[in-house]
C-alpha cells in the first residue's frame, strides 16, 4: 500500500470531517466510497465494527474513529495552523468543545433527525436541546469570526458537519430563526472549495474500480 485508504460515505457527518481534514493536511490518499448495507469484505478485513470512516495506512495499522483522523492527519502536517499551534492553551479547550458536540449535541441531534423524520410530538424537546449547543456556538461568534479565534480551527471542521446536519432537518424552520453568526459561519465555510472537494460525488467503490486518488489541489479518478 503506497499511500492511507479511507473508507468514506458521502453524507455521513463523521466521514465529511474527516476527509476535510485529510484534504486540508494535503495528504495524499485513496478515497473508496461505499455503501454500508454492502460493506466490502477488504473494508472487513481490516477491522468488524464495519463503520465509517475508516483510515488504513500504509503499515497496516488503521483508525477508525473521525476525530483520530483529524487530528493524524494534522500532525502529519498542518499548513493553515487548525490546531492552533501558536496558542497551545487552546488545545485543550478545542477537544473540551468537540467533545460537548459529540457527545451531548450529537445525542440530541439523533433523537431531532428521528423525531422530525417520523413528525413524533418529541421534535420540540429535542431541538431545544440543541439549540443549547447552538446558543453557545453563536454566543462564540459574536466575539470573533470562528469558533476558537478570527482564524479557522480544528473545532471548526470538527463540528461543522454536524451543525449542517441540523439546519438540513427543518429547513423551513432554521432559515427563520435567530441565528445570524451561525448562518454566516456556515455559508462562509460551505464557499471554500475545501468543502466543495469534501463533498464531491464519485461512483462507489468496486474492487479496484472507481479509485478516488486524492492528491494536494487535485482530485483524480481512475476506472
């Protein structure tokens, strides 16, 4: 293996950040893109828990958990300086905001999407709790641009699917609330071509066939 193998889905959040990340570290990888109800037997090869994303590196040895493979790819090489490296003491409360997103946002977030999908009474409770994590956010952004300073960050990425995911459930309903900073942040992060490279669409992953080959400033597909 010549170069890092990331088992990705397009939509799942998780996965957006973490090929963000690998892209923003200019770091060469294989991207296959799959379809979890027919999860390939290399993909289970390598490890059972069948999830994405999952980063295979050249050695062998592989990551499976989004927020590792940011933060490896970022140590790796980190040229737009997202770990804030200038401001050590940042660090620490990056991974404390991420985790309040991973944990209790997410978790309310799930509840949302579920309630909202099947219109249960619910929606309204778990929205609330939500938009705690919003209110937050927006209070953040009202003292600067990003959430950590006036340059972006590793939270920055590392939450940012995860809000979109929010604003994606009531459309309607988020376009009318309250959340000016909010908007501007996300709308400012969806105009970088970063993102746009992120989110691009290719065929699944076949055998061998349909190889993204990601490389610094270019994406190319081999069939």
């Amino acid at each position: 293996m010549s170069v890092p193998i990331l088992y990705t889905l397009r939509q799942c959040p998780y996965a957006i950040r973490a090929r963000l990340c690998l892209i923003l570290a200019e770091l060469e990888f294989e991207q296959r893109d799959i379809d979890l109800r027919r999860k390939p037997a290399e993909m289970l090869d390598i490890t059972q828990k069948g999830s994405v994303p999952l980063l295979v590196l050249e050695n062998g040895d592989y990551i499976d958990e989004s927020l590792e493979i940011m933060i490896w790819a970022l140590n790796k090489n980190d040229p737009h300086n997202l770990l804030l490296s200038h401001a050590p003491h940042f660090f620490p409360e990056m991974l404390s905001l991420i985790a309040r997103n991973d944990h209790k946002y997410i978790s309310a977030l799930d509840h949302y999407k579920a309630d909202a999908r099947y219109h249960n009474p619910e929606v309204p409770i778990y929205r609330k709790l939500c938009e705690s994590f919003l209110t937050d956010l927006e209070n953040r952004l009202s003292n600067h641009q990003y959430l950590m300073t006036d340059t972006l960050s590793l939270a920055d990425y590392a939450i940012l699917p995860f809000i979109r995911q929010f604003s994606h459930i009531e459309r309607q309903w988020f376009r009318q609330t309250d959340y000016p900073n909010i908007k501007q942040w996300l709308s400012s992060l969806y105009q970088d071509p970063i993102f746009s490279k992120a989110m691009k669409k290719y065929p699944l992953w076949d055998n061998g066939r349909s190889t993204v080959t990601n490389k610094y400033n270019d994406l190319t597909m081999t069939n």
